[in-house]
C-alpha cells in the first residue's frame, strides 16, 4: 500500500511530493535472503561439475591466459593478475582473489596446480606473503583449463558492467573436479570433494566413454579411492565406496611413519607424510596439549627436520621401556596424526547444485568434453570451408590474371569492380572482395602452387571434421584419445596408499604403553652388535643360520632387568636390556642386523673391548650360579654371583699387562669344562669344578701353562657331551691379525682329552711354512658359524680328524666365530 505527503526540503522551500510504500517484512526478508543464498550458491561457494572451478578460480584462469602469461614465459606479480581480475571480472575484492590464486598455487593443497608461483606463497602453518611480494603464472595444467577458447567451445556470458564478456565455462581438457577437489560453505549446503589421481581418473572417465552403460564397479576398480598431495594413508575404504555411490561418506587419514632408533639407546617415530591439509606446527600444539593433559605417554622430545632437501621428517622420541608402536597408537588417537575426511559431493549442474557420486560426476565431465571437441569441430569446420571458398576464388582468378588486372584498371570505384569480376568469373561476393584486397605479388606463378596445395590440404581437413561430426563414435574415440595424451603427458603415481581397514592396535583397551617384563635373549655378536630377541632358549641358540653376523654370547634375561657386560680390563659395565633394539624373530630365529653398537650403550675407556655378557640383576644374584673368566697369562677365575648394584666395578685382580681374554656365565650348568686356547696352538679343557670360587677382589689361579712368550688367545665353557667345533686361524706374528687371512682348521673336540688345571694342553694346529702363531681361535657348539669384520657370513670346511694337523688358506680374514 502506498500513500503521499508534502514535505519542504528547508524551510521556504516548496513542499517535496514522497511516496512511502509500505512492504511486508517477512516478505522481503525471504525475498532478499533467496536472492542472497542464490548468488552466493551459483556465483562464489560451489564448483561447476563441468570445468571443476568456482568463479573466482574461472576468471583467474581466463584473465591470465587473456594477458598473455604462459608456463615457458616470465612471472609477473601477483597483484597486476588480482587487478585486472578484479577490476575486469570479479568485483569482490582483492583479498578472496588472491586467496584463490594461491590456493591454485598451492602443490600441498592441489594435486594438479594450477598456478606457478614464484615467491612465498605459504604453508601449511602460515599464510602467504603479500602479492605485491609474489609472483606467478600459468602452470602447465591451466592451459588444459584454457585451450581452444578462441574456437567457440563454450558460451560466452557479460561480466558484472556488461562492457566485457567471460566464459560461462573452461573448456577442461581433464575432469579437474575430481583430480584437485573442491571445498566451499555455501547457504544452506556446503561441498567437500577430495583429490584424485589424474591417470585413474582419466582412465576412468575413457572407460566411460567407451562404455556408457558401465557399472560403478568397474569404475571404482579404476579409480580406488582418494590420492592426496600429501601422500599419507587412507584406512578404510567403506566410507570411500559410499561416497562414490551416493555422493556422501568419510575416510580416516594417517600419516606415514615408521619406528627408526634414534640413538643407541632410544627408539623414535619417524614422521614422513602427514594427512591432507594437516602441518608440522598443529601436529606439534595438539601433542604439546596432548602430554599436558596426560592423554599421550611416552613421548620425551620432538624435532621437526623438515627441509627442502629432504622434505618433510618429525621425529618423535619414545621414552625407554615404551612400546612405540602402542604409543604410536595413542598418536593416532589424540594428534592430527590421524584425520578424517567428510566427502559432501555437491556441484553446480546446469546452475543447480546436486550431490553426485563417482559415475554422475564423470557423466557430467565426460558430456562437457564431447560438447567443448564438438563445438570445437564445428569451428573449424567453418573456418577451413570459409578458406576453401576463398583459395577456390583466387585460383579461377589465376587462370586468367591479365584479364583480372583489366576489369579492374577500367572500372571507376572498387564497386563497380567487384560486381564485373562476380560476372565475369562467376565469384561470389565474397570471393570477389577478397581477390581486390590482395596484393599483386601473391598472384604469381608460385602463389598458384602454394594455392592448390593448401586447396587438397583444406578439403582433406574439411573431410575429417566432417567425419567426426557425422560419427558419434568417432567423436568419442577422439575425446578419449585425448585424454590419454593429457594422462601421459600430466599424470604421476599414486602418492596415497590405501588400506581396507586399519592393524590391529598395538595397546588394547586398559593396556599398557610400557614394555612388558617378559621373558628374552639378550646377545652379543662378533662385530660389537647387541640386541634383545624374544623367544624360547632352545629357538634361540638352534635356530637356522642368520644373514648377518653370528652370536658370541648370550644370557638370559627379562626386557625390564639389567645385564653385565664384562671388559678386557676386568670391569662389569650395567646394560639396560629394555633399551636395547628388539629383534623380529624371521622363520624362528632372530635377524642380527637389527642390533646397536654395544659400545654406544656403555661407556667404556680407550682401547677397553667388551668380552662377555652375564647376569648382575638381584633376582638373577639369587638364582644362584657363577661367572667363570680366564686372562691373556693363563689366569682363571669362578665368582659367584654377588655383584654390587653400582657401574663399572671389578670383577677379577688383574697383575700388568694382563687382559680378560674370555668370560662365561655358568647359569645353566657348572659341570661345563673351562678351556683354553694360547698363541702357540696349544688347547687345554678341564672341569670347571676344579676351580674354587672366589670373591670379586681376588685374582684368581692359574689355569693353564703357557710356554715362553705365549699367551692365551681364546677362552671359553663348553658341554663336551655335546658336539663342539674347535676353530684355529695360523698366521705370522708380523702381520696383524684382521689384514691376513691365515689358514683355517675345524676339529672337534672330542679330538683332545681332557687334563688337570695349571697343566700344558695338547697341539690343536700343525704350522706350516711363515705360520709361527695362532691369530684366532674358537672352542663353540656345533655347528659353527662364522663371519668376517662387516659381519658377512664366512663358510667354514667339515672338521678334520687330527687334532694337529695343518689349515687350509681361507679368503677372507675372520673376525669371529660362534
């Protein structure tokens, strides 16, 4: 209803007629607000199904290609394209302009860029810089968005002022929704479209195409799932097939790691690729709040090395006596480490939005691409019929140029001129107005070659488009062959790997982080390595043969209790089995390559070697047993066990120059014999029972008798009911030992009775020619097994029978045997 008044604009003015209209507010509430919802739906929020792009992202697209940016041409500065967006094609602002064009710039964002950028164009953690800081251009992939516009491939709309014009759509050369995504909230509704692989999603779309009717299935075995730019893993794919179906599903996103040891004594969490659109700087806040509030245990130290040379790298430490891979699991519960994603499908088609699954939205891009090579066609069919007709004109003129020259000398205007050369030679109009714009030159002899050529090539062309408009098979065959160039030409490998649904975890519910006290192995190996295997004694000590290296001595242990480790200076160093590396038992036996250097773990002096590993825990000490160690001067010495908790105390009385030479833990049976073995090939074996036991400060008896200027080289514990091997390496006393290789004997030890302690033993090695010492020797159960300084196994012959017979060469020096 409307109604009028007088009212004076200023006091003596004449009275200004108003109207008042009077409008029903909830009326223009909803009037207004559809308006609203209508412009942000169709004209910022939502993609077209088509091109993939929103507005902003379509105008960014075109303006660059229309200022003449390309890949192989130099940068410009971000704020020149944002203006000519802005005061050409979007009239927003430049802040939701630039924001586009970086997002398109982003390789961390988009699995295709589509923008080069050239400058600081942000991270995960921190927005980019200014653009009148930035640059960029066209990437490669924006001139598939861009090509052909010149051919009438799609509609041409007005931009905001109605002085320019823009198209409707990007001709899109590959299905851009599905390789790069889209998110946006709209009014009402909102869309959340996860990346893809451009070679599966290509293949999918030519499947497609070649089949129309194709059931989703065989889609979805083309195209599996989700490829995002941060690589990562998907755990399970239930929600992805519901998304591909219906258009609406989510997925789980973990990062990739895997559990490296950091230092000697602690293990790590090594972070490699982390979930889509998550960075190192939240990963960092959400554990920082996590640890506080005691949601995650176990974790002691966090460093992000992340760097251009080696991409991205988070490391975790796990506090010794924590399973990393149950505090992993809590990562994954309480940190970014895991995400998930919420698949919304939702895009404009033909201006109305629709949530879509896999087929509908390759449908969509798959009909767009017919229609964009079609109207293409149809362009260029025009345009060569167009030539053809005028190439036709030229050559009728040709045939008779003089007479050419003559009508049109004679005639008073150019008017007159073309209406006699039309009666003349039979021209259209056209054709006429064409050959007088030409120059006399191109009327030669050579013109008239060049003119016929271009005529046969003209029809040829005319001839193809013809065919490909008048097949729809044909058209098909060439859109798909088309994709296959952008799939060869554009595509990479997956970088996400899929699983169906996620391991087992690690920490149950009401489980323990810590590693529990259970029963293991702890081992030494012949290149200093040590480790913690898990298993049953027998497994252990008869399991088939390792790849790497071989055991020189074993005590058993639990994971949370301490061990000793004996030196050559008579010292017993403490090891804490839970920080040491724990072996994956591989076919029943442990793989020794896994092991941490022993003399990172304990701090030994110069020149000290560790020997032997025993048991010093307090519950060991009173199982009871002994410890038995010989020297380099042929000093032996049993000690039971009553060891004090403190590092690094003595264990035996050493004189000068005198060395821990072997040491053996006597747990299991103290009925062994002890043996020795000495520099001039001489073995002595003897009950370990006819030795004493002594107290840590002593220094022991004498064990065997050495001649002048031997000494021991090897001692050990043997079951002599048992089959042992005895391994001796001759050599010269002028070389050192690890540089020569020697020759080699195995006997076994059946081979040399047993004698009385302090007595000589009996010849275990005949020398021969330059052989004057023993530069190794072993005394181990059979089989034995060897290796060499790098800890490759080494081959040893079948024993001989004489005890003192002479070795065979060997190739390689060996460092140890057990």
């Amino acid at each position: 209803m409307a109604r009028s008044r007088s009212t004076p604009a200023r006091p003596g003015d004449e009275p200004v007629e108003e109207t008042i209209v009077d409008i029903d507010v909830t009326s223009e509430m909803e009037t207004s607000f559809l308006e609203y919802a209508y412009s942000v739906i169709y004209s910022r929020a939502l993609p077209d199904a088509r091109d993939g792009l929103k507005p902003v992202q379509r105008r960014i697209l075109y303006m660059m290609a229309d200022m003449g940016l390309r890949p192989d041409r130099g940068h410009v500065k971000s704020q020149r394209v944002v203006g000519e967006v802005m005061g050409k094609l979007h009239p927003h602002g430049d802040t939701a302009i630039y924001d586009a064009l970086v997002r398109m710039a982003q390789d961390f964002t988009m699995r295709l860029p589509l923008v080069d950028g050239h400058g600081n164009f942000g991270s995960l953690d921190n927005g980019p810089a200014a653009p009148r800081y930035t640059e960029a251009r066209p990437a490669p992939a924006a001139l598939l968005m861009t090509s052909s516009l010149d051919e009438d491939v799609v509609d041409e709309v007005p931009n905001y002022d109605n002085q320019l014009t823009q198209p409707e759509v990007l001709p899109a050369q590959y299905p851009n929704l599905l390789v790069n995504g889209a998110s946006g909230i709209a009014v009402g509704m909102a869309t959340n479209m996860a990346p893809h692989n451009l070679v599966e999603t290509i293949a999918a779309a030519r499947h497609l195409i070649e089949h129309p009717d194709a059931e989703l299935e065989a889609l979805m075995r083309l195209v599996p799932g989700p490829d995002l730019p941060s690589g990562g893993r998907i755990i399970g794919l239930d929600g992805v097939r519901d998304a591909y179906r219906t258009g609406r599903g989510s997925f789980r996103m973990r990062a990739t790691t895997r559990i490296e040891s950091v230092t000697s004594r602690k293990k790590g969490i090594v972070v490699t690729e982390l979930p889509y659109l998550v960075g190192p700087e939240k990963v960092a806040e959400k554990l920082r709040d996590a640890v506080q509030a005691k949601k995650v245990q176990g974790i002691t130290d966090y460093q992000d090395l992340t760097d251009r040379r080696h991409g991205l790298r988070l490391v975790l430490t796990v506090k010794s006596g924590f399973d990393p891979e149950a505090v992993l699991e809590q990562l994954y519960k309480h940190t970014p480490l895991e995400e998930s994603f919420g698949i919304n499908n939702v895009a404009l088609v033909e201006g109305q939005p629709r949530t879509m699954g896999l087929k509908q939205l390759l449908e969509v891009f798959v009909a767009h691409r017919l229609d964009v090579v079609r109207r293409r066609t149809e362009h260029r069919l025009r345009r060569r019929t167009d030539r053809l007709h005028l190439v036709e004109g030229l050559l009728l003129a040709i045939l008779d140029i003089d007479e050419v020259i003559q009508i049109v000398r004679t005639s008073d205007d150019a008017e007159s001129a073309r209406t006699r050369l039309m009666q003349v030679f039979d021209l259209t109009q056209v054709q006429a107005e064409y050959i007088l714009e030409l120059r006399l030159r191109r009327l030669t002899r050579f013109s008239q070659v060049e003119l016929e050529g271009e005529r046969d090539e003209l029809r040829a062309e005319i001839e193809r488009l013809q065919e490909i408009l008048g097949s729809e098979e044909v058209l098909r065959a060439l859109v798909s062959e088309e994709l296959a160039q952008v799939a060869a030409q554009h595509g990479t490998s997956r970088r996400t790997v899929l699983l169906e649904a996620a391991e087992q975890p690690v920490a149950a519910a009401g489980g323990s982080l810590e590693v529990p006290d259970e029963p293991c192995g702890v081992l030494l190996t012949g290149t200093g390595l040590v480790a913690r295997a898990a298993g049953e004694e027998k497994t252990l000590r008869e399991g088939p043969r390792a790849s790497h290296d071989v055991i020189v001595s074993e005590v058993r242990s639990t994971t949370r209790s301490t061990v000793g480790v004996v030196t050559d200076r008579g010292r017993v160093l403490h090891l804490s089995v839970v920080e040491l590396p724990a072996l994956a038992p591989t076919a029943g036996a442990p793989s020794l390559a896994g092991g941490a250097r022993l003399a990172d773990l304990v701090d030994l002096a110069t020149d000290e070697r560790p020997v032997a590993l025993i048991r010093v825990a307090a519950a060991d000490v009173e199982r009871g047993g002994a410890i038995a160690l010989g020297t380099r001067q042929g000093v032996v010495k049993r000690v039971q066990l009553d060891f004090p908790r403190t590092d690094g105390f003595e264990i035996v009385s050493l004189k000068d120059g005198d060395a821990v030479v072997g040491a053996v833990d006597l747990e299991h049976d103290e009925d062994l014999d002890l043996v020795f073995v000495t520099s001039d090939a001489q073995l002595l074996h003897f009950p370990a029972s006819g030795v004493r036991p002594q107290g840590r400060g002593a220094g022991g008896v004498a064990g065997v008798k050495l001649a002048a200027g031997a000494e021991v080289i090897s001692f050990g514990a043997i079951d002599v009911t048992a089959p042992a091997d005895v391994v001796t390496v001759a050599g010269s006393s002028a070389t050192l030992p690890l540089l020569q290789t020697g020759s080699l004997k195995v006997s076994a030890l059946t081979e040399f009775p047993a004698k009385g302690r302090a007595t000589g033993g009996m010849r275990c090695h005949r020398f021969l020619r330059g052989e004057e010492v023993l530069i190794g020797a072993w005394v181990v159960p059979h089989p034995a097994r060897a290796c060499s300084e790098a800890g490759q196994p080494i081959d040893l012959p079948a024993p001989v029978g004489r005890r003192d017979g002479s070795g065979t060469p060997v190739s390689v020096p060996i460092a140890a045997v057990g």
